[in-house]
C-alpha cells in the first residue's frame, strides 16, 4: 500500500500542476501552481474534471457490469456459463481471483484522492473562505463541495463494494497502515457531506446539470448511506476490535468469518435518512423530479425515461448521470447491461453483450396487469445484425442474442430517437450512466419512513406516486400499511421499478431477508422445471403459464415494408405483445433478403397443446414451433447455469451471512505488514 499511495500522490501532482493541457495553454508543469490551475472556479472544475473522468473510466466503465450488483438478487442473473464473471453475484467468494477488482479498487482510491486533494486547494484559497462565511452557495463553494462529494461518493463505493478498508491515508506517504471499521468511514463521510451539502447548488441553479453533483444528489447520497449504515449487512467476526464500540444485533450463525448484522443504534441514521432523502425529494430537489407526463401516443411516462437515456439525453429524472461521449470509449451502458444483440462486423453497434437476464418466474410472475413497466423493463427478443430482423432469444446457456432468455430493455439500441447516430460502437455509445435518479431516491425515502413508524401515511404515498405512474391510475395503489408489511411492499416495489440498475441486490441485503428471499425464488424456479417437465407448461400465480414450446413468425407490421420499433402493447397483435421491442431499421439495402424483420410470438404466456388444432393451425400460417421453457428442464448445461447463477452461494449457508463483498487486491495485503486481510472466504494470495 505504500507504494500504492505514493504512486497516487505522485501521479496527482501532475494533474493539478502541469497535466490539464486541454484547458490550459501551458507548455510544461513547471509554468503552472496552485495559483494558475485554481484561479477560478471554472479552471478549478476543469482539474477537479480529471477525477470525474478517473471514476467514469475505472469504476463506472471498469465495473463493466455495475460490479456485478444486477447478476445476483431474486429477480436478476448471469446467463454466461461457466464463467468467473459472475461468482461475487453468486455469493462464491472462494471462486475468485485476489486481483479480480483490482483495476476498480485502485480507480476508486485514485479518484478519490484526486478530488480530496483538489478540495484541499480550493480550501486555501482567500475567495473560498470569504464565499464560505455566507449564506448563499457561489461558483467557489459549489465547485469545492463537488469535489468533498466526489470524494465522499467514491468512499461510500469503497466501503459498499470491498467493506472495511484502510481509510484516510490519501495524499500522504505512509509505511504502515491497518482497516477502518467501515462504520466509522460512513461516519465521517456522512459529516463531511453535511459539512459541504448547504455550500453546493441545487440541480438547475448556477447552471450545474446532473452530469454533475449538486446539493440534491449530495443530500440523497447522505440519506443513502445512512440508511445502509442503519441497516442489515455482512459484517467481519474475524478481526477483534474492528467495530469498536458499535453493538450488534445478528441474524442466523456466525461461521467464523463473519455474520448478519444491524448497529442497535440503527435507528438514529434511520433519521438521518429521512431527513435528508426528504431534502432531496421535496425542499432541494432543484429541476429533478418525477416524470410523470407524456405527451406521445404511447402515453408511458416511465418509459420516456429511458428514452431520454437513450437518446443521450440527461432525464429529468436523474439526480446524477455520468457522462460520455458518443464515438469515445468507456461508454460501456448498452453493451454489458442493454437489451441482447449479436457480433457483426458491418454492424458492430448492436453487439450487444447483454449480461444482465431476468430470472424467468420474475418474467412471468412479478408485474401485475396493466403495469407500463413491464415490457418497458424486460424483453424475449434481440436484435440480429446479420439479418436486420428482431430475434427470439432462447433460454439457457449463452449471451448475446444466442441464448441467456429473456434481459433488460431499459436500454435498447434500437430505441433512441436517433438510433444509427454517426461514429458509435458496441463499448462508446455516448449513453450515460445513471448513478440514481429521483424514483430511487423517493422510494428509499419511503423506506426509511416505514421503518422508523415515523410516517406510515406518508410512506405509502411515495410508493403510491410510482405505481399511478407505472399504472397511470390510482387503481392499483396499496392500502395503508406498517411494519414489515409495508416495509415488503415498499422492496418489492423497488424491484419493479429498479429491475437491472442495481439496486435489487442491496435491498435484499439491507432488507434483513437475504437469505429467505434468495431460498424462494430457488424454490420458485424448481417448481416450474418440475412442471414444464411434467406437464409441458406451468402456470404461476399471476396466471401467466410458461410453456415447453413457443411459434414465431416474421411479419411486416401494418403492411410496411421496412422493421418497426414498437411502442404501445397490442395483446391482440403478437408482433406487438410484449410490446416495446421490435427492431430499428439497420441498413435495409444490406438485409433486402429478409423483408419481415419484426417477430410474432405466441404461446409465450398461454399454453398451445403442441399436438392440437391451434398448434397446427399456426404452423398452416407460416409459425415456427421454437424450443422455450424445455430447455431449462432437458439440457444438462442450462440446469447447471440456472441452479448456479441463481444465487447458489445460498445452498448450505441458508442460516450464514451472505458473502457479497469483492477482495482488496493482493498489493495492498502483501504491503500491510499483517494489517490488513480480506475476510468473508475471500483469497489473500
């Protein structure tokens, strides 16, 4: 670590002193100080840029697949088989490499040092300090609060992701070094967000946007991570001392690693929570809000989200995004988290990774009728790049449009409002990432509410604004609850309306109900192989029924003759149910050999006899019978994948803690003169 640190700081010094060239005309670093780069609050923002960039490219961007956080929960996981891409999600820290974080850890740690020592700067400064003694924000205070957020923000990664680290030792050269309980690290990053909160703009004030941080996210990031620090985690058992005075209440066995635990005192950042998740939803929200209007004929406000991020637009819903460039790399959204396309050279755009599945019983039996997000959040189909035609893509074993069953939708290619926008690939797309939009934040607001018995009325109405949203009515609003009745409610709307953006997997942890939760849904999908094996179909509580077989067809939608992105569901139109798929029309004249290029499915929720009249009705139309549901059941290698990806860390330790956190890197373990291990049955060599 020693060395680790020093190469931060070192490569620090050219950053601030000599290396924004592209902003400054300076010939060399030795005509620049802390003067001429921290001149104003606009050079300083173009220093400060540097660190933004650093978490875009080795943490965002590094992370590839959100750190794997979307692979492994109740609804989401991992269709690539065997493969060491998803064993964290899986909860099977044995099986992964001590250097398999490495680049994110070390990115992580650099941007955070970057960002506290541009603070540091601007905290020297006589301008500051005179805009620090009033009461209203200034370009100053605002840009010295974004780099205290960042910093803070890129610690809460540090600690949610790799659990107690060594904390504090930025910018300094240091020869030994030990872990901070990750407690105290929330501790004093939750202060020094208070500290700067009241300093920064508010979204839309002082021309500040959501690719960058304001007071409204750094409120929500307060109330975000008190409201982790409050609740249920893994925590280590085999450092004595490591918590210090922090009392625990636990849950299930302690395995000698670690265990489940929540802070008896929980319920004090329980409020600190609801404070400020309330600060940001209502008093400073600034420009972000919920959007709940659209003025499309397909009339999906939940879906205009996601069209906006598609057509690299900051939504308004977000509270903060970051940025990329169309054409640039480490613009990964769409590849490894988008809806599934396949390798072509002629078409590279639509290669289309697609790690992020649905585990299939939540496709068939989360949503309720009639709820907007579904479609708009899962899709059986992928784009085919070779044919310019919408394809089925199996269930099983695979990625890409080859296999893996239904994925994500909330970011499809084809669906921005200019989808073949010029000079973009598969990994430089230009679509931002979004770090937490306004949703997110106002359903942990209702968490908090809920569990502190502070606000039951209230809490039930923030859960209520999502689902007239999503149902574009009050019909389907939940009554009024409290207790973990309520608080059930307010996670599972959260895996509705959060599904693949990686925040599933934190509820459950934080909920208390891992492990019950994990042990259901494997329960759930071994009820419906056993009864697609035994039956041909089997038919889940919604009444939605998944069969061994499905028939598809390619048709021209409405008599066109070119490929169509559909919008509004037509159940009584199979090319149009589900709806929101489709495909773009991608370079006609090289695919004039296939003029029907959207997919009619059917069978996909009802069970067609194989051998009856309607399934050889639809073969005499032009229907394809297509392999679905007996694949999960008849092919050793997809049993394999579904028994494994589906959180099988679980299987054994069903009375243990679960085991999600990755390891620090073997640099750091080797350099800590025995200070510091990885714990949880992580590797340390």
């Amino acid at each position: 670590m020693k060395k680790i640190i020093k190469y931060i700081y070192l490569a620090l010094l050219p950053i601030i002193f000599g290396g924004c060239n592209d902003y400054l005309d300076v010939s060399n670093a030795g005509e620049s100080d802390d003067n001429f780069v921290m001149s104003s609050p606009d050079e300083a923002f173009k220093t400060l840029s540097w660190a933004y960039a650093e978490y875009r490219q080795n943490a965002a961007h590094g992370g590839n697949y959100n750190w794997q956080d979307p692979l492994g929960s109740d609804a989401e996981y991992m269709s690539e088989f065997p493969t060491a891409n998803n064993v964290i999600a899986r909860l099977q820290p044995a099986a992964t490499t001590i250097n398999s974080a490495m680049g994110l850890y070390n990115g992580l740690n650099t941007a955070l040092a970057r960002a506290s020592r541009v603070a540091g700067l601007i905290e020297e400064k006589a301008e500051y300090q005179a805009d620090a003694e009033g009461n209203t924000p200034t370009a100053w205070t605002q840009v010295y609060g974004e780099a205290r957020t960042l910093s803070a923000y890129c610690a809460w990664e540090l600690v949610r992701h790799f659990g107690d680290v060594p904390f504090g030792y930025d910018n300094q050269v240091v020869d030994e070094y030990e872990l901070t309980s990750r407690f105290e690290i929330m501790d004093i990053i939750i202060e020094e967000l208070k500290a700067v909160e009241s300093k920064m703009y508010v979204l839309g004030q002082g021309g500040i946007t959501a690719e960058r941080l304001s007071r409204t996210f750094a409120n929500a990031l307060i109330g975000e991570i008190a409201l982790h620090a409050g609740g249920w985690q893994t925590i280590r058992t085999d450092v004595p001392g490591l918590y210090g005075d922090v009392q625990f209440e636990t849950k299930g066995s302690d395995d000698g690693l670690c265990v489940y635990a929540r802070r008896t005192d929980y319920l004090t950042y329980i409020t600190t929570a609801e404070q400020y998740l309330n600060a940001a939803v209502n008093t400073h929200s600034g420009t972000a809000m919920l959007v709940t209007a659209d003025n499309r004929e397909a009339d999906n406000p939940f879906q205009k989200v996601w069209q906006e991020i598609n057509s690299r637009r900051i939504s308004p819903e977000s509270l903060f995004e970051i940025g990329t460039v169309p054409g640039t790399g480490n613009a990964e959204m769409g590849y490894s988290q988008g809806r599934p396309g396949a390798r072509h050279n002629n078409l590279a755009y639509l290669n289309t990774f697609a790690a992020i599945r649905i585990i299939p019983s939540f496709l068939y039996n989360a949503y309720e009728p009639g709820d907007k997000r579904r479609d708009v959040s899962m899709v059986v189909t992928g784009s085919d790049a070779a044919t310019g035609r919408e394809a089925l893509v199996p269930l099983g074993v695979g990625t890409r449009i080859g296999g893996g069953g239904p994925s994500i939708n909330k970011w499809d290619k084809n669906r921005g409002d200019e989808p073949d926008y010029p000079n973009v690939s598969f990994r430089a797309t230009g679509i931002n990432y979004v770090i937490m939009r306004m949703a997110d934040a106002m359903l942990m607001l209702a968490e908090a509410k809920a569990i502190s018995g502070s606000d039951n009325g209230g809490a039930a109405a923030l859960v209520n604004q999502i689902r007239e949203r999503a149902f574009g009515d009050a019909g389907n609003n939940i009554p009024g609850l409290s207790g973990e009745a309520l608080l059930d409610a307010i996670y599972h709307e959260r895996k509705l309306e959060l599904l693949g953006e990686g925040d599933v997997r934190w509820d459950m942890i934080r909920s208390g109900k891992f492990n019950e939760r994990a042990i259901a849904v494997r329960q759930e999908m071994d009820d419906m192989i056993a009864g697609l094996e035994a039956n041909g179909f089997f038919t889940f509580p919604s009444g939605r029924t998944i069969s061994n077989y499905v028939w598809t067809k390619y048709v021209q939608v409405g008599g066109s003759s070119t490929a169509i992105v559909t919008q509004t569901p037509d159940p009584n139109d199979p090319a149009l149910y589900p709806g929101w798929r489709g495909i773009y029309n991608w370079g006609a004249e090289a695919h004039e050999a296939y003029p029907a290029k959207n997919l009619a499915i059917k069978g996909l929720y009802e069970y067609i006899d194989p051998d009856g009249a309607e399934a050889a009705a639809l073969e005499a139309d032009g229907y394809t019978r297509v392999d679905w549901g007996i694949r999960v059941w008849n092919d050793p290698n997809a049993k394999a994948m579904l028994n494994a990806a589906i959180l099988d860390g679980v299987v054994g330790r069903e009375n243990s803690a679960p085991r999600y956190f990755h390891p620090m890197p073997l640099t750091l373990i080797d350099q800590s003169k025995g200070n510091v291990t990885n714990g949880y049955g992580l590797p340390n060599n």
